[in-house]
C-alpha cells in the first residue's frame, strides 16, 4: 500500500514538472506575458538607480524658462532656431542633434528658412534634423524643399524620430530605421563619430534604450542660456549636443522605462538617451532565447523533482530560495547589460511549487485518511484525532515510552472446536468473537494491538496517556467475561453450534511500555513491547487449569484509581523468567445468572412430566 502510494506520488510530482515547464515555454514561445515582462524590466531600472551620465552629452531644452525669458511663444520663428545653431558652432561640438522638425516653409517670415538653412550649412555637417515624415523612398522633407537641400547642399542629415511604442505607450527602444530613413539616434551617431552604426548591432529588432535614470538625469541648459551666451565660451566643444522641447506645454513627454505612475520624460531627452545608447554599442542586451529557455525549465522541475528526494515542505523552501537567487541574478545580469526573461520562468517556479504543494496536500489527505481508517481498528475513534497528530511526516507513530496496562486474552478450548467446523463456519464463528470483545475494549478507551487467532493484545494508556488506564482495563475484562462472553455464547446456542459455550482467559499487568509504529514500508503495525508486555501475556497463560478466568497483576492493582470491591486476592505466583514472585487478583466469581421465567416454567413442566 505504502509502496504503491509512493509510487503516485512520484507520477504525480513529474506530471506537475512537466505542466509547469511546459506551460511556461508556451507561454514563453506566444509571448503572452509580454507586458508583465516589460514591467520587470522598468522594475531592474529602478532597482539599478541612477547611473552617471556622460560629461560629452546635454540637452538644450526648449523650457519653460526659454518662455518667459524669451518671451516667445511656441513654435519660435526659425531665426531663433538659426541664432542657436550660431551660438553653438562655434564651440565645435560633435553634433547637433535637432529634435525640431522643419518640413515645411514658414509662409510668414520666408527669410527665416533662408537664415535657418544658412546656418544649418554654416555647421559643416554637424546638424541632424529630425522627422516623422518620410516618403515611399524613405527621404525627408527640409523647408518643402525635400531632402536634396539639406543633404547636397546644406551637408546636413535627417534621421526619423520616430521611437516604437510598447502598450501603454512607453518608450523603451530604439529601432535602427523607421520609415525606411535611418532613425535620428543613429543619425546623430554617425555624424558625431564619422562612422557608420552597425545594424547587425540590432539584431533586427528594436535595441532597448539605456536610460541613466528618471527625467532631468542627463546635463541639460535652456534654450534661452545659449541665446542669451550665458553660458561659457567652449561649453560645447566635443560635445554631441540635442535640442528640443521640454516643456509640457508643447506635449512632447513620455513614459519610459524610468519614469513613474505620475511622471513623464521630454522627447528630447529620450532621443538624448537613444543616441547615447547607441554610440555605447547598445549596452543592454536581451538574453539568448536559450538561456531564458534553460531557466524556465530548471525553475520549473525544482520543486517536483526536489520533492521526490525531500519532505515537499524542503523542497518548497529550495525552490523559494531558487527563485530569490534567480531575482537577485536576473538583476545582477541587467546591472551588467543582459535582460533575461523573468516573468516566465518565475511562472514556471510558482505553478510548479503551487502544484507540487497541491499533490502534497492531496496524497498528505487521502494518506491521513488511509492511516485513520488503520488507527480507527485498533484505536477509540474519539482518540483517533489525537493519535494522528502524534504521527511524524510519514504519519508514523513515532516510539514512547508510556505507563500503561496490558491485556491479554485467550478463548478457551476454541481449538478443538475449529477442527469439528468447516472452515467457513470457524470464521465466521472467530469474527463474531473478536467482534464482540474489540467492541469492549475500544468502548473504555483500549487500543487494539493484535489479534493472534483466537487471541488478542490490547493496551491501555497508549498510544494516548490514560491517568485511569488500569481502571479502564479491568473495566473492560469485567465486561468482556460478564457481558460479552455470556452474549456470544447465547448467540452460539441460538445456532446450536455450542451447548457449553466457552470461557476465557485474561491477563492484565501495568507498568512501562515502549510504543508505536513498527514494519517496513509496504506493511506497518502499531505494537507496544517491553518486559510488562511479556509478563502480561505470562499471565493469561496462568489462568489455564485454574477456576479462574481472569489474573490482574499487583503492579495493576495498585494503579487502579478505585478498586472495586470484589477484586479479590488470589495468591503468589512464580512467573516464568522472572525471579520474585508475583502476586495475582482475580474478580470474584459472579453467581449463575438465573432463569428466564418462561425457561424456568418449561423446567419445572418437565420435572413433573418426569416424574
């Protein structure tokens, strides 16, 4: 049974190794935890914290001080965008990086276009212009003009701002083109290095973008500063620099992977972190899908297979520590540039540890129940409970020692009454009075130890502690002998298969006893053992060849909490193997029961008749 039981257990364990690992990769192969993913990577952001930005990177910002200090309003006439191309020149930065689109002609001040586009051509080739709009060649459009103006003639360069969005409108990546152009990162990134991006760096898909923190992380001045040549001669130099808006204002924020439920980051400073990104050879990396695979499956069989060795509740604790592990690594991993999934193999980890608990609980149950119905057999059913939560893991009852009192009991002469009788009939027959006298015993709180033949062993006072156990006991015996017997020797009358029925022998002997569990793991038995078990069964052997039916050791007496009065002493006794003397009680022999009236009327008719 046990065996059997195990074996369950262990089909059991694997199918939940292989549901979980395999609705894991599912998942994993569908991408149907997709947001919940992206989640855990804004989540290794904020645990990385804010990085040091580089010294060679800033952002001027169209803010709300450019306004007020400006006093203009938005959009500004182009001359003022020319004016900060003039300012910063100059100084020889490595790029301008314009995140101001240009496309059309400004029909009001048309001399504007011509002093934008001349400073733009002034820069030798170190202005990017942004746009969102390309045709179906993927070029630009610069002041109408399309793109040969600004390319041949201007030596400037589009790149398309245009940055892929995940659900809920974040911006976390970086595409290498969009719409067919170059997107404006690597626009920006060639011009400042002269040298042209990789795109195999990209894989063919979107690079995710390396932010250095929440919004206002990377060095920043406003627009008005550089108009107003506040700043330092020089500021620039060797600089990559970005111009756009920054002001809510001009609705150009966004959600990113660093900003929080109520935040949002400038256009500008998202295009600034793409392109450093960029330039830094995309430092963040997604894992191979290899690895992610190999975790969700190492995740997924921890806790089943674990199990299989281990008590579930070690090998739950062995995969809660797996898992903190794999946090802390997936971190460790992000800190130095790879994101390995997260999402599905903890999937994988939870519904394996959440299924291997589920199987413990349900063959824990079924085996709780299997082991009451044992202990119901030779145990009170009101101390079954009690019994129970006494078992260890393997719902064994583990070895005490106890005080306690012993029975024995042997039918007389049942013997040779088998051998008259088919077999069918002595079954039936030693059912019936193994029936009867368990019935006794489990009634004043006994334990059924064994039943040998015709014989049985009982205890009381363990496996639960009894004050009142020799009590219980000879209670028992009483009702064993005065009740029990004399009914199941009416029902062997009724049957005419006994006319003199039987009588029994029993032995009660208290003292210390060593009880529980004992067997392998195919076949258990509860057993209490020990030199008061032996002398105990000694002494139902003694009521053989005497009047008596009945032998209660002194030890016995003098545990009884109230001994009755008719529980009258015998004599001395030798016993076998041990070398004092014991002395032995008995129950004082109860008269005759007397005749029923119609019997005793039937009697005296047949006297009468007989004489």
């Amino acid at each position: 049974m046990r065996a059997r039981h195990t074996r369950l257990r262990t089909i059991l364990f694997l199918s939940v190794a292989i549901l979980a690992t395999g609705l894991g990769l599912v998942l994993y192969a569908t991408d149907a935890l997709h947001d919940s993913e992206l989640d855990t990577v804004d989540t290794r952001f904020s645990i990385r914290g804010t990085q040091k930005p580089p010294d060679d990177l800033v952002v001027v910002k169209i803010d709300d001080v450019t306004f007020d200090e400006l006093g203009a309003r938005w959009p500004f006439r182009r001359v003022l965008h020319a004016d900060l191309i003039d300012r910063i020149v100059p100084d020889k930065p490595k790029v301008i990086a314009y995140d101001v689109q240009f496309s059309e002609r400004d029909k009001d001040h048309p001399r504007d276009d011509e002093r934008l586009a001349y400073s733009v051509g002034a820069a030798g080739g170190r202005v990017v212009v942004s746009t969102e709009e390309t045709n179906e060649r993927g070029e630009g459009n610069f002041l109408d003009t399309g793109q040969k103006f600004l390319v041949n003639d201007l030596h400037g360069r589009f790149g398309n701002a245009t940055l892929p969005t995940d659900p809920g409108e974040l911006y976390r990546r970086v595409s290498f083109k969009e719409g067919g152009m170059e997107t404006f990162a690597v626009a920006a990134v060639e011009t400042a290095t002269r040298h042209r991006v990789d795109p195999h760096e990209f894989g063919g898909d979107p690079a995710w973008i390396d932010y250095y923190g929440p919004p206002n992380t990377l060095r920043s001045v406003s627009f008005s500063d550089v108009i107003q040549r506040k700043l330092p001669r020089g500021f620039f130099r060797d600089k990559i620099v970005v111009v756009g808006p920054y002001s809510p204002s001009i609705q150009d924020t966004h959600a990113t992977s660093t900003t929080g439920s109520d935040e949002q980051m400038a256009g500008a400073e998202i295009q600034a972190s793409a392109i450093d990104t960029v330039r830094r050879g995309l430092p963040l990396k997604s894992a191979p899908g290899a690895l992610d695979v190999a975790m969700i499956v190492l995740l997924g069989l921890v806790a089943p297979a674990g199990s299989l060795v281990l008590s579930p509740l070690r090998s739950l604790a062995i995969a809660v520590a797996l898992g903190a592990a794999f946090t802390v690594g997936a971190q460790l991993a992000f800190d130095d540039g790879l994101i390995m999934s997260f999402v599905y193999p903890m999937t994988a980890l939870v519904l394996s540890a959440v299924g291997t608990l589920a199987v413990h609980l349900i063959t824990t149950a079924f085996e709780r129940e299997r082991v009451r119905d044992m202990f119901s057999r030779f145990v009170p059913e009101n101390v079954v409970e009690e019994a129970l939560q006494r078992t260890d893991d393997d719902l064994r009852l583990g070895g005490v020692e106890r005080e306690a009192t012993v029975m024995f009991t042997d039918l007389r002469g049942f013997t040779s009454f088998a051998e008259s009788m088919p077999p069918d009939r002595v079954i039936e027959v030693l059912n019936q009075y193994l029936s009867d006298m368990s019935d006794a015993i489990l009634d004043h709180g006994g334990t059924l130890v064994a039943y040998m033949g015709d014989g049985i062993m009982a205890v009381f006072g363990a496996p639960i502690e009894q004050a009142n156990h020799a009590d219980r006991a000879l209670s028992a015996a009483r009702e064993m002998l005065y009740v029990r017997l004399e009914r199941f020797n009416a029902w062997l009358r009724e049957r005419g298969l006994s006319d003199d029925g039987f009588r029994m022998g029993i032995g009660l002997n208290s003292g210390a006893v060593m009880s529980g569990n004992v067997g392998s793991a195919r076949r258990l038995e509860y057993t209490a053992i020990g030199d008061t078990t032996n002398t105990a069964s000694r002494i139902e052997g003694m009521t053989k060849g005497t009047p008596h039916q009945l032998f209660v050791a002194d030890t016995t007496h003098e545990a009884l909490t109230d001994p009755p009065p008719d529980l009258v002493f015998v004599d001395e006794f030798e016993v076998r193997g041990r070398e004092a003397r014991i002395k032995l009680w008995t129950l004082a022999e109860r008269p005759p029961a007397p005749a029923e009236p119609a019997a005793a009327g039937r009697a005296e008719a047949a006297a009468r008749d007989g004489g």
